[in-house]
C-alpha cells in the first residue's frame, strides 16, 4: 500500500516506537544504575578556585538511550572525581542520538547528509531533526539533568538540534546540581552549512547567576564574533562556556580564531568543550580548553589547559580564579576604559546599514523563516 497514506502510517509508527524507547522511567533507572555517590564539590564555595571541566567526546551513535547515558556518564564522573564543580560537554552531542532512527545504521556510511537522504523522496537534513526532535529531547533532558542531580555539580549538557514550532534550533543547555534548567541558549550565529540545513539563529544573549558565579552558554560559532563575548561580560559574565564540533579539518590557527582570541579582547574566562570524530562523511575537529586573558595563564599564552589532541576523547580539568579576574579587569580598565559615546554614534548606525543590505542572504533566509 504504497503512497501518501503509507508513509503517514509507518512515520506514526516509528514515532510510537521512539516514544517507547526513550521512557524517561528506564532512562533514569540507567542512571540510577551506575550508583552514583553525590559529590561534595559545592559544599565549599571560593570565587579563587572555582574547578571546572572542558569534556572532548568522540562521537558515537546509539540505538539504545541506556547507552547513551552511559558514554556520557562515564567522563562527567571522572571530571567529578577530580573536583569539578562545573562540567561542560561538546556541541552537537545530540549526533549521538540519530542511531535512534530506524535503519540509520545503513546510511551511517554515506559521504554526506545529503547522500544518507537520496532515496527518501523529499525528505531533508532539518526533516530528520524534526522527526527525531521529541525523542532527542527527551533523552537529552532526561540524561542531563538525572546526572546532574546524581552528581550535585553543574552540567553544560552541549548543544543539539530541536525544533520549536515550526523552526530548528541548535540549543544548549545549562543544568544546576539539583537537576533543574538554569538556562537555556539557541545558537545566534550560524554556519553556513547549517543554514543549509534549514536551522534558524536564535536572537538572545543571557547571562546566568550561579553561586559558581556568572556564566554565558553560547555555542560555537557564536565565539567567532566580539559582540557575543563583549556583549555578555558587559551583562555580568566571568565564565563562558562555548561547546564546539568544528566540521573542518583541524588548524590550531584557524581554531584560535574564536574563544581563544575572544578572551583577549574581553576578560572573562572562556570553557570549550568539543565533539571530535566522523560522520556522513563530515569530519568533526576541535581540541577542549580553557581559555584566560594571557596575564592570567601559567604560560602567558592564554592556555590554562587544554586536550591532548584534537582527534580523540578526553577531559580537560582547570581551577579558575574569579578573584584574580576581578582585578586584572580592574587593573586593565574594562568596562571602565570603553568609549560608549563613541561606539553608539558610529555601530548604531553600521549595524542598522548592515542589517537593512539586502545583499545578506543569511540574514534574509533567517528573516523568511521566522527566528526567534
């Protein structure tokens, strides 16, 4: 019974079928399971060594949510161990997830998304993340915010593509040690592939308030623009985390381009997990660290840690120290040395130019399908 009708039958089927898969009852079982013993980290409080943790994942996909949990479980518990009071994860690490889809296994091998799709008739990349959206949301939130309470320590879950009403975000997430949403952030600044996908930008900036202190969540490519870093700080912000999976090959140069440069120009400490690894033959890079204002590293170079390599899973773990921030920003006069007269009578207006050239097709893509 080919045709129209079919095809809304098997899809209301395979929907049927993830709803069952990804119960949140058996996902927290799986994380109660792995006899988690709650950590002592946020007992004791010094904005002059604050412990976080930079994971580098190498990408893996999962038909089981169990084993989901567990690939992520098994770094954050390490990260745990030593200390960390804060735990970020790579952007996209909701990849992981597309083994839920029926048959993926026999597309996992094609050279491209595009390739993966040829023999499903219309169906694009933004399709797929809309289809899986409720079942990935699920997983995600469940797995996160149970390990996050399991461990009481904060969790930057990474970032995955979601649909909200008609559109296709990639959000990140940010939960506290009681298992709760602190915040939540959809990426502003889009790659282009990405935009080919059918993803939209998000239009906010928010700083969150922990009693780690304040924290931004962007997400990748956000970190490639002054604005987002320069932005935040001036809303408080001392720590930002920005998880990445770079689909290009890796340049320590071309890297440096983001977060590493952005802590310069704006003193705040800056958190970059990664997502390392290959998949429809998009080949993911990035090497996690943490980032400070040159003066405030062991080196001088601007590195307080940093992966081994950028090809391979591993755990990037640094004690930052708010303190010493707090007076290196004092020291070097920002905010107080920044000329707001000056940029408000000349960016107001470049931006309003720029905003209104016709010739921007992301901008316009991005205006036609309605981000929020």
């Amino acid at each position: 019974m080919p045709g129209p009708l079919w095809q809304a039958l098997e899809q209301h089927a395979f929907r049927l079928i993830l709803r069952w898969t990804t119960r949140g009852g058996p996902l927290r079982r799986a994380v109660a399971a792995l006899g988690v013993r709650r950590s002592t980290n946020l007992h004791r409080l010094d904005p002059a060594r604050v412990r976080v943790a930079a994971v580098q994942l190498e990408l893996q996909t999962f038909q089981r949510p169990e084993d989901f949990v567990r690939w992520v479980a098994e770094p954050l518990a390490r990260a745990v161990e030593g200390g960390a009071q804060l735990v970020a994860f790579p952007e996209d690490v909701g990849l992981a997830l597309l083994g839920l889809l029926p048959g993926f296994d026999r597309l996992a091998a094609a050279p491209s998304p595009e390739a993966a799709l040829a023999g499903l008739g219309d169906v694009s990349v933004a399709d797929v993340f809309r289809f899986l959206g409720p079942a990935v949301a699920r997983v995600h939130h469940t797995t996160f915010s149970a390990l996050a309470r399991a461990h009481g320590v904060f969790v930057h879950a990474g970032s995955v593509m979601l649909p909200r009403g008609r559109n296709l975000y990639n959000f990140g997430f940010l939960y506290g040690p009681d298992g709760r949403l602190v915040g939540r952030h959809a990426k502003t600044h889009l790659l282009p592939l990405e935009a080919e996908w059918g993803v939209c930008p998000g239009d906010a900036l928010e700083v969150y308030d922990t009693v780690l202190g304040k924290i931004g969540i962007p997400v990748c490519m956000d970190a490639t623009y002054f604005e987002t870093f320069r932005l935040l700080a001036l809303k408080g912000a001392e720590m930002v985390v920005v998880p990445i999976a770079n689909p290009e090959p890796y340049n320590e140069w071309h890297a440096r381009r983001g977060t590493w440069a952005r802590v310069q120009e704006t003193p705040v400490y800056g958190i970059v997990p990664a997502l390392v690894g290959r998949l429809l033959g998009i080949e993911l890079t990035g090497r996690a660290a943490v980032y400070a204002p040159l003066e405030l590293t062991p080196g001088g170079d601007g590195v307080v840690a940093q992966a081994r390599r950028w090809d391979r899973a591993d755990l990037v773990e640094a004690e930052l120290d708010l303190v010493r921030l707090r007076e290196y920003r004092q020291r070097t006069g920002f905010p107080g040395f920044l000329r707001p007269d000056l940029y408000d009578r000349y960016l107001a207006p470049a931006y309003r130019r720029l905003r209104d050239e016709p010739a921007r097709p992301a901008a316009a893509a991005a205006r036609r399908t309605g981000a929020s």
